[in-house]
C-alpha cells in the first residue's frame, strides 16, 4: 500500500511540476485522471477482495454492482471536466490511462516482491 501512495505522490508531484514550469494549465486535467485512474484501480482492488470470500452468485452480483458504479464516477468526471474545462478532456483521458497502468504495475510488483520474501 505503501508503494501505491508513493507512486501517486510522485506522479501528481510531477504533473504539478509541469504545470508550474510551462504554465499549461491543461495539464491539470492530466492530474485529475491520473488521481481518477488510482481511485479506480484501489476501488477495484477492495471489491476483488471482498467479492473472493462471497458465494459466487453474490459476488458476480456485487463486482456489477461496482462495476456500475466505477462507470458513473468515470462518467461523472468526464461529464463536469467537459462542461466547466472542456480543454482538459484529452489531458483527463491520458491521465486516468496513465493512471490505471502505474497503479496496476506498481501492485503487480509489490505482489512479486511479497512472493520472494515470504
């Protein structure tokens, strides 16, 4: 967990870096998804886990239930970043990709680390 924090200081800390130096406010859009693609992939993460312990029909019901979920927030995001900052909807895309790939490649590395130590 501790790596994931990490990952998401230092990417937000350089997305703000950018922006203060080239004065590009549109790169701001780009921070907000990448915020968005951590949340997501967390959320996702939480409701795996819990799904894995449920009987398998209540499980399938509840990752739809999340997965619906999921979807409206992404919605939602997009829907206000298009109606009050339309100029950082490519920037949002790009983040909330970036996101979601930081997020799982530093998961999937914390996982191979646990596996040699334990």
């Amino acid at each position: 967990m501790k790596s994931r924090f990490v990952a998401l200081t230092g990417g937000s800390a350089l997305i703000l870096i950018t922006v203060s130096v080239s004065g590009s406010f549109v790169l701001v859009g780009a921070l907000l998804g990448y915020i968005i693609g951590f949340v997501l992939t967390g959320w996702l993460q939480r409701d795996t886990l819990i799904s894995s312990e449920m009987d398998p029909i209540t499980a399938i019901k509840k990752m739809r239930r999340g997965f619906f979920a999921r979807l409206g927030a992404v919605t939602l995001a997009v829907a206000a970043t298009a109606r009050f900052q339309p100029g950082w909807l490519p920037g949002l895309a790009a983040g909330i990709a970036l996101g979601i790939l930081v997020s799982i490649s530093v998961s999937i590395a914390a996982k191979i680390r646990e596996g040699k130590e334990g």
